[in-house]
C-alpha cells in the first residue's frame, strides 16, 4: 500500500513538470517535511514515518488539511502496542518499529516468529520488553538468561512467573548484582537456591533478602540477623518489611539483637520487656528505639509517662496511640504536638543545625501521623468514638464494617475529609449518590492520588451525563465512565481544556473517526497514548498510524 501511495506520487510529478517540490524545515523530533505543490489542484498528504520523524507525501487528488496528524508518534505508536485489540497482521508490522519502547513485545499474542524477530533485532527496548513477557516460552527465556545485557537479565526475572527451576538455577549465580537483587525479592524462587542468597558476596542482596523473605527457614533467617555487615542486619530485625508477615527472630538471640545498635529498634517488640529493659530502652539515644518501646503492650505505666514527656514528637504519637493511655495525657500530647507544629518553610531557617532540622521534620510528620493512625483496637470497638476530638480515632472507627446505619450516617457528615471519605469507602453500599457525589468533590484537587472515592462507586447514567458539563474538571472526567455516553457529551469532552479530562474519554466507544483523530494527535503525549491504547480504537485507524510510521 505504502509503496503504492509512492508510485503514484512519482507519476503525478512526471506527467505536471511544472509542479514544485521543496523540503520544508525539520519539526522538533527531527523530522523533515515534503510538501509538493501544484496550482489549482487540490492536494492530499500521506505522512511516513523516516528515520528522523514524519514526512508527508502525495497522495491521491485531494488534501484533507483538516485531518489532524499525531505530533508524538513514538508514543502513539507505544499506545498502539499495548492495544487489546490490535489484530495479529498489523502486530506483526509493528514489530518492525525501531523507536519508542518496544512495548509490542510484551503483548501475550506474540508469535514463534515474532518472537525470533525481536530476538534477532538487538534493539534494546524491544529486548528489554520481551525479557519482562509474562507469557514469553521457558525455551526463549533460557536464551535470554544467555544475554550480554545484565538489564535484559535482570527483566527476565522480573518476568518470568512460574518460570521453571532451570531458569533460577541459571540466574542465582548471575555476575550482576541487580539480577541477584530481583531474585531476592521474589516469592516464587525455589526455596534452597533463594538460601544462597543469603551468602551472596553483595551485603546489599542479602539486605534484599532480609527484607522481602521474611518466612525464610530458621537457618536462614539466623545468618542475616547475624551477619558481619550492619545493612544487612538492620534490614533482617527491621520495624518495617517489604512483606507480611513479619518475621520472628529466635528468642535466643533477641538478647542480642536488642545490645545491637542497628537491631535494636527492631527488637524491642519481640522483648519480654521488664520493668528494668523498659526503663534502659526508654532512655535509649535514638528516637526509634523508644517509639518501639512506647507501643509496646507491656510497657510499665510508669515509664509510659516518662515517654509521654519525651522531646520527641514521634515518641510521643506512639503513647498518644496506646489504649491504656490515660485521657488527660492523651490530650496534653495531642495539644502540644498541635501547637509545636511550625511550617516546613523553617527548613529553609540556615540558623538550623543538623538536630534541630531533624526536630522540626519529626514534629512536623508526627503532625501527620496524628490524623492517619490506623488504630485497630479503635476499628475493634468504634462505638464509643465516633464524637472523639481526636480525628485519627474518629477514622479508625470509620474503618469498621459493621457499623449501625445511624454511625454511618453521622460519620458520612464528619467535619474531617478523611473521616467522611474511609467512611464511605468502607461502606459504599449506604451510601446514596447525593452523597458520594459530595464526598467524591470534597476530596479535592490537592489529593496526590490517582485513586478517589468515586472509585468505589456506580453512579446513574443520569448522573455521570450531568458531569460532562459540570465546572469542575475532575468531576467531567467521571463522564466517560457512562459507556452509554451521547456521542456529542463524548465529543464535547475530547476538545475540553483540561487534559485529564481528554485522557478519560479517549477510549470511549462513543468517538467519532475525526474525534479520535484530534485525540491521536493531541498536544499531550498522555493523552494521544490512551487515544492509540483504546480497544475502541477502529483498526482502519490502526492500519493509519502504522502506515504514518512507516511500518
């Protein structure tokens, strides 16, 4: 067809000699563009995907100038790649792009030859891709764990899911520490070749290994808490795991973990905490040690108070928490942290030393934490706390979900966001839409999520189309989610000004051909990626942009 299209623009300028061709300068991305003229005629382009960008070509008797053409083409074309429904044939073209990030080659409908072209490419991206195939045959996954490329390599691992013992066995010795790192982290490794890792010449492996195998056999375990490098040993009696559940160091050496600085703070819950150890561990120098022993359920109410004065903000959350906390202490601590708060523009204060800077980051993330504590023994028995002061209590117990109808109504209508949103959220089926459609608006813009209540709920049609043309932006963009959506609602949203609002209703089946078209060559790269990546997507327009690629 491309070839085509370029014959008969070689016969148009043979039989008009007075037509005039000249190369236009080249575009951002490095592309150059052709353009051919000839009084009194109507023109229509063809662009092509060169080695340095688009150039557009002769085409037929007519020009349709008012066909929009995309201005991130590579990206399009990764969109393209991820495409649900992108039939074989044209999969088998797109195998053949030499640019963006070679996402084709993760696709699950790849075929033996595919397979072998990519393989025989050496591009990286496109390497690098199939390597992270989840479906990709052992046999392939063999031949790459032979690859020059320790990156390649090291997306094998990441890829390769239920892969066969053959392929670990492979790898477990591998020279490059990132792909010894990736296996360390993975939960599917046969047991005895992940025990090697524990004895792996890189302490930040086996740091790895402590962290995200923390069911690891006893042995295994008692060789990374004692292990000769500090790293390693912090991360295996750590007070936080990249996996649950957390692990149990053997009573016999908790002694020893607990005289260690780096394991220390790790180790004070598994203690048997007396009222001598609580007392020494309260008066311990870092600030993590005694907000371990601040938590702990044995800790003496004598030293909880001493720790309830402590100059660390942290440390005293974690007595603010406990059940047995008197309310007056409480209260004081809750007072105080509130009031010692300062803005975080003081950190720009060049008057600050080392210490106070840390302080004044602590003070202000205990700040935080005193409104999103997750307090289970509050989610346990939330009755009795749904009017406390303290907005932490009041969330926990609306994390509960057996809450009585009135509960949920009173914290539905809570002065705080938060309250209202965990409500909602653990209970999404009394909600009414009056009232998720409030929440969902409350939660605001400044949220640095992507995810938000409405999420969690089905709104009517009616509802979702009186969004399209609502004010906010954020709220037009839970339109799209109507998959019954007007065509003109659906092409009112494709043209809004609001970019995020383009990349909801991109893969609408309610699109027009030339308001896909607008969206494949929006100005955002976003935007025209989730035009391309829409299994709504019609393959004409596939066939389009390939044929704009030049593939």
């Amino acid at each position: 067809m491309f070839g085509g299209v370029l014959s008969m623009a070689g016969a148009e300028m043979r039989r008009n000699r007075s037509w005039e061709a000249s190369w236009g300068p080249g575009t951002a991305d490095g592309s150059t563009t052709k353009t051919t003229r000839s009084p009194g005629r109507s023109r229509l382009y063809c662009t092509c995907e060169t080695r340095y960008g688009a150039q557009r070509i002769w085409k037929g008797r007519r020009m349709a100038e008012d066909e929009p053409t995309p201005v991130h083409l590579t990206k399009v074309l990764d969109g393209l790649a991820e495409n649900p429904a992108l039939p074989t044939g044209l999969v088998r073209r797109l195998v053949r792009y030499r640019r963006g990030f070679g996402h084709v080659a993760k696709r699950a409908d790849l075929t033996p030859d595919m397979i072998e072209e990519v393989l025989a490419s050496g591009h990286d991206w496109l390497l690098h891709s199939l390597a992270l195939n989840r479906q990709l045959p052992n046999a392939v996954r063999m031949r790459l764990a032979a690859h020059a490329d320790p990156a390649v390599r090291a997306a094998l691992v990441v890829g390769a899911r239920g892969a066969p013992r053959e392929l670990y066995e492979r790898l477990i010795d591998d020279p490059d520490r990132l792909v010894r790192g990736h296996l360390a982290e993975r939960d599917d490794v046969p047991a005895d070749l992940l025990a090697r890792l524990a004895t792996d010449p890189d302490p930040p492996v086996r740091a790895t290994l402590a962290r995200w195998w923390t069911q690891a056999p006893g042995p295994v375990r008692r060789l990374l808490l004692t292990d000769s490098v500090d790293e390693v040993r912090a991360a295996a009696c750590s007070t936080y795991y990249a996996r649950l559940p957390h692990p149990v160091p053997p009573p016999d050496l908790v002694a020893g973990l607990l005289a260690d600085p780096v394991t220390r703070a790790g180790a004070v819950r598994h203690a048997d905490l007396t009222p001598e150890l609580a007392k020494r561990l309260a008066g311990d120098p870092d600030h993590h040690v005694r907000r371990q022993v601040a938590e702990h359920p044995q800790l003496p109410s004598g030293v909880r108070d001493v720790l309830a004065e402590d100059p660390s903000a942290n440390v005293r959350v974690g007595v603010f928490s406990r059940r047995d906390t008197p309310e007056p202490v409480r209260h004081r601590i809750y007072t105080q942290i509130q009031q010692g708060d300062r803005p975080l523009a003081y950190l720009l204060d060049d008057e600050l030393d080392d210490t106070a800077l840390l302080q004044l980051v602590e003070d202000h993330m205990a700040v935080a934490e005193l409104q999103h504590l997750r307090l289970d023994w509050i989610t346990a028995d939330p009755l009795p706390h749904l009017s406390s002061p303290y907005i932490c209590f009041r969330r926990s117990a609306a994390r509960g979900r057996t809450l009585p109808a009135d509960a949920v109504i009173r914290l539905l209508n809570d002065d705080d966001r938060g309250v209202r949103t965990s409500m909602a959220t653990h209970a999404p089926h009394l909600v009414d839409p009056a009232t998720a459609e409030r929440i969902d608006r409350e939660f605001g813009p400044d949220n640095k999520t992507r995810w938000r209540p409405a999420d969690v709920f089905t709104f009517p049609p009616q509802t979702l189309r009186r969004f399209a043309t609502d004010p906010d932006p954020r709220m037009r963009c839970l339109a799209p989610r109507d998959p019954d959506l007007p065509v003109e609602l659906a092409g009112r949203l494709a043209t809004d000004p609001d970019s995020t609002v383009r990349h909801e209703v991109a893969g609408h089946p309610n699109l027009t051909v030339h308001v896909r078209r607008v969206l494949l060559a929006d100005s955002s790269e976003w935007v025209a990626h989730a035009a391309a990546a829409a299994a709504t997507l019609p393959v004409a327009e596939m066939e389009r942009l390939l044929t704009l690629a030049g593939v």
